[in-house]
C-alpha cells in the first residue's frame, strides 16, 4: 500500500468495472460502507447490468495488484418522474423523458485518499450525465454524519438541496440523509428574475406552439388534404415513409 509521506505519487488510471473485479469490489465496500450490500448488487455492477461504473486503478505498483481496483463510482439511470427531486424539474413540465444519474456508491481505499481520485471519478460521471441530451442531473444520497463526503460533493460543486429525516436506518437507528445534486444540460431549476423570466417565455412558447399544432389540426380536417400529404412526403424518414404515406395517400386521394 501506499505510504502516505512518500513524495512519489501514484499513477492512477481510469476503466469500467469489469468481472474480474468482483472480489475487490465486494471487499472494498464491506470495508468502507456501513450497509452491507447484497451479492446481486456486485454482480450488477461487474456485469454492467443496469448500472455503470468506473473503477480507478495504480498502475505503478510494482506488484501484480496493479489492475486491482483502489476506487469506484457506481450509477445508474433514473428516470426525473420516479425520481425523489421531480419538483425540481417542473418547471419544464414539456418533457416527459427526463433522467438522472443516481450515485449508488462512492469510494476511496483509505491509503489513497485526498489525491484527487474520488474527484476524477466523479468528473466522469458528470461527463457520462452531460453526454446524455434528455438527463439534467447527477444526485446522490450522504449520511448526515459524513462529514468528508459532504466536503467533498461541495467542493466538486454539488447543490446540497434536501435534508431527509431518518432516511437510514442502520444496526437500529435511524439517520438523516443529505440530498446533492450536479445539474447538467441546463437542468437547473430557475432562481434569478431572468432566468424565471426566460423559462415563462420558453414555457409560453411551447404553449403557443401547441395552441397552435391544434389549430392547424382542426384546420386539416376541413381543408384541403393534398397540402398536408405533400408536408409528411418531405417530413418522414425514408423507412417509415412506405407505411404512412401509403396511410396517408390513401386518405388524400379520397
Ligand atoms: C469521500 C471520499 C470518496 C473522498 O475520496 P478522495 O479520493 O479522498 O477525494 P478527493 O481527493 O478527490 O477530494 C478531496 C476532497 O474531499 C474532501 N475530504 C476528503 N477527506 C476529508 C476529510 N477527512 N474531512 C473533510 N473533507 C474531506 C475535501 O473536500 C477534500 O478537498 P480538500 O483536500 O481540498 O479539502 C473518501 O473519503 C471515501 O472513500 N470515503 C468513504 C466512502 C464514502 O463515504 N463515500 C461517499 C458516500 S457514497
């Protein structure tokens, strides 16, 4: 392990988690975690099966341990309307396909800790979340009690945004849990005057437009057909052209 006063530092290397990383992983979790997490848990996340994750790695350890995993990020996807923030994102009630990337565990093996590891996992977490167009977030739950990892999620800029009485209950007692969330894709909910401002304009236009797809709906009924085959002819993909606009045409030559 690493010597905490030596000078030399270690070179750390990033991957997924992968199935030969089982028993570290189930190791180092029992070890930092006062949960104790299920097998099925661990076979998921080397699987990759619903979850992504991201190991870290010392690559200049001279000894054959040097793909063996010193730290991890585990995720997986939520979608915002089963999520317990949902309010936060109302505002754009127009989307319905919102997500988020929910941080199941974080951690660190003790001799490798504030050297910057559990930050570049995080960072590629939030990259992961930013890469995705419909997510607008990354959160996570911290025990109220963990005091380094609310350092940490505020010093990588995490809003703390809820306070959860007795969200744990652990060997018998109940705990608080801290709620943090990173916002990506402009996720944010709006909080200056122009921001609330510009998100009424955004919502009013939606609004509009629907008002006005109504409209132009009700409109095509009664008017004349051949306009509107003519539109789907240069809006449709070739694919699933075939199917509509012989749909389509079948209407319009009525
Ligand atoms: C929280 C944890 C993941 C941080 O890992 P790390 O690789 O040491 O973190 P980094 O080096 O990237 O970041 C260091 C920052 O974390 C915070 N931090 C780390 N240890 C801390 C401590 N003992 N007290 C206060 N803040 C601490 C500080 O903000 C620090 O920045 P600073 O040195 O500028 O003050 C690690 O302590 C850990 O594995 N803890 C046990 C598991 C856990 O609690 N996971 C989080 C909940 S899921």
């Amino acid at each position: 392990m690493l010597d905490p006063r030596s000078e030399i530092y270690p070179t750390i290397e990033y991957r997924p988690i992968q199935p030969s990383d089982l028993e570290a992983l189930e190791k180092i979790h029992l070890a930092l975690f006062p949960i104790r997490y299920e097998r099925e848990f661990f076979l998921n996340v080397v699987s990759g099966h619903g979850i992504v994750s991201w190991g870290a790695v010392d690559t200049s350890r001279s000894d054959d341990r040097r793909d063996e995993i010193i730290g991890f990020v585990t995720t997986r996807m939520i979608a915002a309307k089963d999520s317990e923030i949902e309010d936060l994102f109302r505002y754009n009630s127009s989307r319905k396909d919102l997500t988020l990337v929910y941080i199941l565990t974080l951690g660190v093996v003790d001799s490798y800790r504030n050297l910057g590891i559990a930050s570049s996992l995080v960072r590629e977490v939030v990259k992961y979340a930013a890469s995705i167009s419909n997510c607008r977030g990354v959160y996570l739950h911290v025990i109220s009690y963990n005091q380094p990892a609310i350092s940490f999620y505020k010093k990588m800029l995490f809003k703390l945004v809820r306070r959860l009485p007795m969200f744990y209950y652990i060997r018998g007692q109940h705990y608080d849990s801290y709620l943090f969330v990173y916002y990506v894709n402009g996720g944010r909910s709006p909080c200056s005057p122009l921001e609330i401002v510009t998100s009424f304009v955004v919502d009013f236009r939606a609004f509009v437009k629907m008002l006005v797809a109504k409209f132009w709906s009700k409109e095509d009924h009664c008017g004349p057909r051949w306009a509107r085959c003519q539109e789907s002819n240069t809006l449709l993909a070739p694919q699933s052209n075939k199917r509509i606009i012989s749909g389509d045409s079948t209407r319009c030559h009525v």
